[in-house]
C-alpha cells in the first residue's frame, strides 16, 4: 500500500507527544482527507462485550449501542457519555434505527444464532414496552450458480448456502416504511407503514434477493449497512465479506444491484450525511471509517488502531461496525471481536473494557 509522505508524518507527530490533526496526502485542496484523532465517548459496563449497533436520538443526542455477544444488551446513553439505562436480551443484537417521529427505537434480534425466530423489534427511547415487529421470513440462499467474470473472459460459479436468517441493519424511508438487511440470505426486506403494526400485521416483503448481497468472504456477512441518498433514489448497501458497498436503483422497479465502490477493508455500517453528501463506511478490517463521494471514490479518512491502553480499552478504533451522525461528530462502535480463530495474532485478543468512539467530521 503506498503512502503519501503526509501521511507518513502522522507516526512522527504521536511519537512527540504531539495530537495529530487532519492533513491532505497531496498537500493540496483536492487531495484525501485525513485525520487520525479519535475520542473515547464511552467504556461499556464491565463484563458487556462487543458493542455492534448504534443510532442516536436527534431532539437530545441520546446514544444507543446493541451489543453482539453475551451478555446482549441494548444500552442508552446521554451526549456526555454517561450510562442512562440499559435492558437485557436473550438473542445477539445487531443494528439499531431510531423513528424520530414516535420516538422508539427498532433492533434487528438474530434469534437464528441461539435456535430461535430472528426478528425486528422496538422500544421505546427510554427502553421500556419492548415489542415484537416482525418476523425475518425465510427465502433461502440466492439463485445458484452465481458467475463472477474473470479477466480472461471465463467465470467462477458460486452456488451460496441456505443458513441462517441474519437481519444486520436498519433505516427508514421518508415514508414511514423499514429496510432491513440479511446478510446470510443475501436479502434486502421491506417493511411497509412499520410504525402502525407489529408481528402479527406487519408485511415483510423482499425488496431484492440478489447473489451481490451474499458473500463468500471474510469477515463472512453479505448485506450489511445501509443508507439512503438524499433524494432516497440510490439505496447503498454495504458487503462486508466482498468488501463492496453496492446501490439499489429504488426508481426502477427492477431494483438493480450494481457495485458503487470496491475494495473497502471489511465495508460495514453506513451512514449518509446530507450536509456534505459524502457516505461514511466503517471499513472493520482496515480500522477506520472513510468517506465516499458521489462517484465512489474515497475522499477522506477518520481514525486508526494505535493499540490496547492500560485499562484493555482500545486506543482508537477497532473493528468499527456502526456509525451513526449527531451534529458535527460520527460515533462508532468499536466491536473488536476476533474471528479468525488463530489464538494469539489478534489484537482484540487482549481487549478487556469496549468501547464507544467518536470523531469529529471534516467541515
């Protein structure tokens, strides 16, 4: 990987005592933006490990992170960073959306993972009345036989397996109506007029089922983060094994899939920012959240691992799986969960508190 000699001067000013702020690679007003500060928002309870999901209450700046592994919770807290409630869970948790509107709070519950229904789920933003929305419907693995072109004009077939059902993350239309992703399915599931119905009404309708959502990649999720352009034309959806984040055309009403940016380390959560029109992808294997302009193309880059501090809290990001924007910062859940199996040669190996990061976006 080349680096440009701003970037490299980043090292030098941490080895100084120095905070490093945001440089251009190329010195000039078009080049990549880069800023490597990274604040710690909050330390999760002790014993709660692998915060997965975020999403922020706009009218008081309330944070909520799920949790992924035992024990599951969803947690609230204040702009401070201060712990305000939290509720248990039997089922790993994955993605959070908040409905400004009514003020709840929806969850994607991966029951699959401990034998029972996965579903949609919401509470209300001081975490009381929990309800069952949805149940995650089974359509099975993508057509078979998948082809992936090679350069030399043959292609690869991928036949995708039936597993589990694996609703990862949420977000809503103008019109009231959710999108949940399935990475394991390779599906994207609408959910119409969500608000007004729960499990027993709510229609869960397959939006696209496409081989693009599957993967047969590492990390080894398909469909992941997703977020609406401003127009809500172009719904992105992130790829984490593939390392893509993909576009539905939501004018057509054929809902192609096509490829909006390669090579993203580990593409996860997404999140759209109006004001500047970028979208903001944690890449979890790369340990950063970058930024993605109107063509796809990589325009700036927040945050890095700089190790595990004292305390076993990690010093930066790392694994970063969810974004969410409150004013002018982006907050990050940093997972940091191990998953290659190798004991030994990852750093999330020796974490011991998780943590919650948040940056400061480019002006």
């Amino acid at each position: 990987m080349k680096k440009s000699l701003a970037v490299l001067a980043v090292p030098l000013l941490f080895s100084i005592g120095m905070t490093a702020g945001p440089v251009l690679a190329d010195g000039g007003g078009k080049g990549l933006f880069i800023d490597r500060s990274v604040d710690t928002f909050a330390v999760l309870p002790n014993g709660v490990v692998n915060p997965e999901g975020i999403t922020a209450n706009p009218a008081n700046g309330d944070i909520y992170v799920s949790t992924f592994s035992a024990p599951f919770k969803l947690l609230r807290y204040n702009r401070h960073g201060r712990l305000l409630a939290q509720r248990d869970f039997e089922q790993p948790l994955l993605g959070l959306e908040f409905d400004r509107h009514r003020n709840k709070v929806y969850i994607t519950n991966v029951g699959n993972f401990v034998n029972v229904d996965s579903k949609i789920q919401r509470v209300s933003a001081d975490l009381s009345n929990l309800e069952d929305v949805a149940i995650i419907p089974t359509i099975g693995a993508p057509a078979p036989d998948f082809h992936v072109p090679n350069p030399d004009g043959s292609f690869d077939s991928i036949t995708f397996g039936d597993g589990a059902h694996v609703p990862n993350s949420l977000v809503f239309d103008s019109h009231g109506s959710l999108y949940v992703s399935d990475s394991f399915q390779g599906a994207i599931f609408k959910i119409a007029h969500v608000a007004s119905c729960n499990v027993s009404t709510c229609n869960v309708e397959t939006l696209t089922h496409d081989p693009q959502l599957a993967t047969v990649g590492f990390p080894p999720f398909g469909a992941n983060g997703l977020a609406f352009n401003k127009d809500e034309s172009v719904l992105y959806v992130a790829n984490t094994g593939d390392d893509r984040v993909l576009q539905v055309n939501m004018v057509s009403g054929l809902r192609e899939v096509t490829v909006f940016a390669e090579s993203l380390n580990g593409a996860d959560g997404l999140v759209f920012d109006k004001k500047s029109g970028l979208l903001w992808v944690c890449t979890n294997q790369a340990d950063e959240v970058v930024a993605l302009n109107a063509n796809g193309k990589v325009v700036a880059k927040l945050g890095e691992f700089r190790g595990i501090n004292r305390d076993g809290t990690p010093n930066g990001l790392l694994f970063p799986a969810s974004p969410v924007i409150v004013g002018d910062d982006i907050f990050v859940t940093n997972l940091a969960i191990a998953l290659t199996g190798a004991a030994g040669d990852e750093p999330e190996e020796d974490v011991k508190l998780w943590t919650v990061s948040r940056m400061e976006l480019p002006h």
